[in-house]
C-alpha cells in the first residue's frame, strides 16, 4: 500500500490547542509564583525574620543550588530515558505539585527550637524542597521543545508564556506585603509562614495544568541517548554552551532585585509618598515594579524585536543599556526615583535577554537534532534549570558575601518583636555598591558569550528547513512500517 503523506511542509503547520497554550502559560504561572516568593524573599526571610546569620545562610544558599545544579543533567538523562504512553515529560509533571506545595509551605515555617536545630531544619528544607524544583523543572521546560515541531508557533507560544510566567513571579512583591502589613499587622514572623502557605499550595495546582493540559508531539529517537551520549551531544550543541555561558557569567545583573529588600528597609527605609506611610515590604513594591513592568514590556514586544534584529544583537544592545542604567544610579546616587529609574532601565533590558534565552536553548535542541538526527530535550533542558540555579546560587552567595565584607547588622528579637538594627555608613556604601557598580560589570561579561553564538540567520533557517524534510521523512517510513505490520496481519 502506498502512504499518502502531506505535503504541508512542518514549518508552517500549526499544532498547539488554545487549551495547550493557556496550560503551559498558567502552570508556568504557578511555577513561578512559588520561584519567585523564594528568589526574591528567602535570603532577606532567614536573616530578618527567621534570624539566621548571614554567613550560615549564604553557604546555604551557595550549597543547596549548586547540589540543585548537579542534579539537573542528572534528571534530564533520566527524563531522556523515559518512555511511557504520557510521554517523556509529563510522567513526573503529574506527581510533582503535592510534594512541591508542601516542600514551599516548609520553607517559610518558623520552628520554635534552639538556634542549632534552626539552621538543621533550614538546611534540610531548602536542599529538600531544590530536589523537589529539580524534578518539576526540568521536564517543564522539556515540554517547550515538544509540544510543537514548529519553529515559528513555538517562538510565539514561548513568548506569549514568559509574558504569564513573569506576572507569576511577580506576584510575590505583592503577596509578601498584603500578608505581612495587612493581614499580620506588620508582624514579619506571621505574615511569611502565611504567605509561604498561600503560594505553595496555589502554586502547585496551577502547576497540574503541565500535566492535564498539554501534549508531546515531536517524533522522538528510538533510543534514548546514554550519560554519555549526552554529553557528547553537549560537545556538538555550541548554541546550548554559549547560551549557558553567558548567563552564568552575567549572573550578577539582577543584583538589584535579590537584593530589592534590602535596599527597602535600610537605604531608603520607611518613607511617605504622597501622604502616604510605606513600610519597606511594600516600599520594594514600588522599587521591583519599574523592573518587572519594564521586563514585562520587554517580554511582550520580543517578537516584534525577533523579525528586526537577530538573537545577538539583542543581547548586545540589552547589555549596553544595562550598564547605561546602573552607571546612571551611580552618577546620581541612593535616591528612590533614581533607584526606580535605574530598575526601569535594567528591567527592559533583562526582559528581552530572559525572554530569547528560552527560545534560543529550545533552538539548540533542534540544533543538535539537526546535526546528529537525535533529540536530548531533557539533557538540553535541564542545563537551563541548571544555568538559572547557578546564576541564583552565585548570586544569594554574592550578596550574603557582601552583606559579611559590608558588616551588616542583623536585626534582634525583644520578646515577640524584630527590631531592625542601625546600619553604619561603610554599610549603606556598600548596599548601593551591590546595586551599582557588581550589576555593571554583569551586564559587561554577560555579552561576551554572545560574540561566538552563530545559530542565527541563514543557518537557522536553513536547519529548521531540512528538520522538517527529516521529519516528514521520518513520518512517511513511520506509516509505511504501521502498513506494513497490517499487511502481515491480514
């Protein structure tokens, strides 16, 4: 019998449901709300409120993401290696949101034991609940490669996600307030544990949606790569590496949003704003704002960007205005509308460089698969979620490092009160130095990966035009072999 296949070429056919689309972007949502109430807030949260020093708390910090870091290619073999009738992916996106709700709700818990066990449990729950992100993270963003063949739907869908992942991590800039100064009444040490409970379990449910509302469709090998298959792949996959790099090396640029707390409650401190008292939770609304609108602008308008100028003038151009905006605080000085001016700047910036890294490593997937005719979505995938755990375990460890060298004062306990302490002029020096000068110099190397990144361009399109030939070719010898078997039957 003779297969009909049909002639609509992959690239230009359209795979994703509204319903596919609106579950990775909500799930997503719910996946970063939890990431981004723990970027953002879990450093300030175990030296202001839960009170563990700085030092014990950046080794943490540095120990428990770079064990996350080397978990991830190992779960990325792992998901390489699955094949059940779900998927490759969403086996383990449909067991996950339990055990990560309760792994959040932990962190933010406030056990009322000696200071030994204090650190203890902290230790334990934040290595545990990193395992726990590991094996949701890393075949969520697996599923950005094989949800759709289509190298245009999928920059789109990929785009329009980022833009619902965004408000998701925002969020917790105005969850953290309205639990600590509306519902507990200023009382950090209530309105944490509240919050924490709150995202974990809304979270995680919105995470479900990875697992109910999506599908794989790439044709997949018919072997999974071996560890060490794997890695040589990675020796092939150049656009995978440089994207890696780049970011590593520039992990320092957010520094002032890690940081945002800080520069809330003892650079600018309680303040009034037209008429109105602003606590320093909900004075980092204001100062975060100007960076997660800007990076939301950034987000939304990537595409158009995208038919303009190529992935590496982007992140040439996104590097010369990062460092044009911190150079300006730093003309300027410590002034809440220069800070917000700064944060606008930086913010647009780091909204077009996050926005394209999601697309380019969903790229260096059809990369490899383009060289080698083997697709790695885990293995490549999970040196993404390895990437933003490093860039997040160098940068918690930077600050925790600076806030030792600066000689930060950490607040005291009298009786059920936390009491912030006086900061010195050498300390406050130092906290606008970490929102200055060190994210300047990320946004400098950051760039320099890029020189070296080629997947751009007339060899872009020229790999993702004979993928779809190999694929219609694959999927033409798929249904003879299915014909064939039914011919023997009869």
């Amino acid at each position: 019998m003779e297969n009909q296949v049909s002639s609509m070429n992959i690239n230009d056919k359209k795979y994703l449901t509204k319903f596919n689309i609106a579950s990775f972007a909500l799930a997503g949502f719910g996946q970063n709300l939890i990431i981004g109430v723990v970027n953002s807030f879990i450093l300030f949260f175990y030296t202001d409120v839960y009170l563990l020093g700085a030092g014990a708390a950046g080794i943490l910090m540095i120990v428990a993401r770079v064990w996350d870091a080397l978990n991830d290619p190992i779960m990325g073999t792992i998901v390489d290696k699955t094949k059940t009738k779900r998927g490759k992916m969403r086996p383990y996106l449909m067991v996950i949101p339990i055990p990560l709700a309760l792994s959040t709700i932990s962190l933010f818990l406030i056990p009322d034991i000696s200071y030994t066990w204090k650190v203890v449990y902290a230790y334990v729950t934040y290595i545990l609940w990193g395992m726990i992100y590991t094996v949701c993270d890393v075949p969520f963003w697996g599923l950005a490669s094989v949800m759709t063949p289509n190298p245009k739907e999928r920059i789109s869908f990929i785009s329009f996600s980022r833009l619902i992942h965004t408000i998701g991590g925002a969020l917790p800039v105005l969850i953290i307030p309205l639990f600590v100064d509306v519902i507990a009444k200023g009382d950090n040490a209530k309105g944490f544990p509240m919050a924490g409970i709150a995202i974990g379990i809304i979270g995680a449910a919105l995470f479900s949606l990875s697992y109910f509302g999506t599908k794989e469709r790439c044709t997949k090998t018919e072997k999974a790569p071996t560890l060490k298959e794997c890695i040589k792949l990675l020796g092939v996959n150049k656009p995978l590496r440089q994207v890696v790099l780049a970011n590593v090396l520039g992990f320092m640029r957010t520094m002032p949003v890690v940081s945002s707390m800080y520069m809330a409650t003892y650079i600018i401190g309680p303040t009034t704003l037209f008429g109105i008292d602003f606590s320093p939770t909900m004075l980092n609304i204001v100062i975060v704002a100007g960076w997660g609108v800007a990076g939301y602008i950034g987000m939304l308008t990537t595409p158009l960007v995208c038919k303009k100028i190529n992935y590496k003038q982007i992140y040439y151009i996104s590097s010369v205005v990062g460092v044009f905006g911190c150079l300006l605080l730093l003309s300027i000085g410590p002034k809440l509308w220069a800070i917000m001016l700064c944060m606008l700047i930086c913010g647009l910036a780091f909204g077009y460089t996050s926005n394209i890294n999601y697309a380019m490593i969903a790229d260096s997937v059809d990369y490899v698969e383009w060289k080698t005719g083997k697709r790695n979505e885990g293995v490549t995938v999970s040196f993404q979620t390895l990437m933003n755990k490093l860039m997040y375990a160098l940068q918690t460890g930077l600050v925790s490092l600076v806030l030792i060298i600066i000689k930060f004062v950490e607040p005291v306990k009298v009786g059920d009160q936390l009491i912030t302490q006086q900061q010195s002029d050498y300390t406050l020096k130092g906290f606008f130095f970490m929102i200055t000068v060190i994210p300047a110099i990320g946004w400098l190397v950051s760039a320099i990966p890029m020189k070296f990144y080629s997947f751009i361009g007339e060899e872009r399109a020229l790999a993702h035009q004979e993928l779809g030939k190999m694929r219609e070719e694959r999927l033409a010898k798929e249904l003879s072999q299915e014909n064939d078997c039914i011919l023997n039957e009869e």
